[in-house]
C-alpha cells in the first residue's frame, strides 16, 4: 500500500471535495485540520504547501516519479488524484473532456457564486455593523439558480454530471448543491438534480467524506473572531 496523503481540510464544501474523492478511491490518508475562523490558513507551514492561504491542499510523498509534491486548488487535486488512480475520470478523451468541462464549470462558476450567495444571504447581515445589501443577494441568489437551471438540464440528459458516468465532477459540484437551501434556492423545479443529490447523498464514499471532521463545522454568523479572519482585507 502507498504511504498515506496528508490531506489538509476544514469541512466545507471545498474541503469535502477531496475527503469524498480520497474516500471513494480508496486512498489513505492522515489528517490535518486547517481551521479558517482561527487563521490557520495563514501560517507560515501551510503557505508552503497553499501559497493563496485557502484548503483543501495535500502533499503526497509518492508522487511523480516517486518524488513527494504538494497540490493545492481542489480541482487540480481532483485531476491530479484521478490520473493517479485511473478512476472517476472516464474511459475516453472524450469524457476526459466532459470531466474537465464540468468540472471547470463548478470551479470559476457554480462554487464562486454559491459561495458569495452564503456570505450575502447568510453571514453579511449578521456581520457588525450589517451588511444587509439587498442588490448583492439578488445577483447571487439570481445567478446560482440559473446555474443550478444548467445543471439540472444536464442531468435530465445524463444519469451523472459529466454522463453515464460516476467522477471528479460529481465530487467537486455535490458539496455546493448540497447546500442550495442556504442559497434560498428551491428543487421544486429542478427534479433531475433532487434526484442525482439523492443518489451522491447515498454513496458511502460520499457519507464518509463529508462526515469527516463535521463536529468542526461551526456557523460563522455567530462567531465574530472568525467572521474577522474570513472577511476582513488582508494582503
């Protein structure tokens, strides 16, 4: 058996996509925990590994040509662990390309506006002083709907994200969709993608990997030392 990853995590959605993912592949893996609201993200030890101060990062000591390397950003993670192990990634260019696409989409679309829809919708009016903008919630809330109105055509067409077919892209959009009601979004119309969180919700590997650490997830409304770290300028 490989010597184990070191997985570097918090439990979030970005986090929960390589838990999932070294889960479902069967990797090992020793856990670190990088706590946001406390600024782990920021010491010097894990900026070697993360230089943009954000988990999930891993460091896997049998890397290319047996070499240790440390990995961050979550979708470089999930390519680099599916051509590690030949799973979750296709069997063709032509799902590679799918794969890729899909998991581009959750990268620079679906995670950047579900995540700004939380902090407007969620964590910005709790803030002190509030920071109730009702602009900013309409655009966020507005845009991940038609997002998700773009997954849920997809998976009319296919049993899984990127096709008839399990992978990285799954993984990496699940985390976010999982959380659509805190987006103030609604399944009533969207049946195809309530019935593929029904499925990912069902796989063990899935259950395992965002089960990890889950004690730890905190709400950050209510902790203004963290809403400090998280939201605050820094350089």
């Amino acid at each position: 058996m490989s010597a184990p990853i070191d997985l570097y995590f918090w439990p979030t959605p970005n986090g929960w996509k390589i838990s999932i993912a070294l889960e479902e592949m069967d990797l090992p893996y020793d856990l670190h925990l990088v706590d946001i609201g406390a600024g782990d993200q920021f010491k010097p030890d894990f900026l070697k590994i993360a230089p943009n101060n954000r988990m999930p990062a891993i460091v896997d000591p049998d890397g290319p040509e047996g070499a240790p390397i440390s990995i961050f950003e979550s979708g470089a993670i999930l390519q680099y662990l599916a051509r590690k192990t030949g799973k979750f990634y296709g069997h063709t260019a032509r799902d590679q390309i799918s794969v890729d696409q899909w998991l581009m989409w959750q990268m620079g679309g679906l995670g950047p506006m579900a995540g700004q829809a939380h902090h407007f919708l969620k964590y910005a009016p709790a803030m002190d002083p509030p920071n109730d903008l009702p602009y900013a919630k309409d655009r966020y809330r507005n845009e991940t709907a038609r997002l998700y109105g773009v997954l849920d055509r997809q998976l009319a067409e296919h049993e899984f994200v990127a096709g008839d077919f399990y992978s990285i892209a799954d993984m990496s959009i699940w985390g976010w969709a999982s959380l659509w009601e805190g987006q103030q979004q609604t399944l009533d119309d969207k049946p195809h993608m309530a019935r593929w969180l029904k499925t990912m919700g069902a796989r063990p590997g899935v259950v395992r990997g965002r089960a990890l650490a889950a004690e730890k997830r905190g709400d950050f409304r209510k902790d203004s030392n963290a809403q400090n770290v998280l939201f605050q300028k820094r350089s």
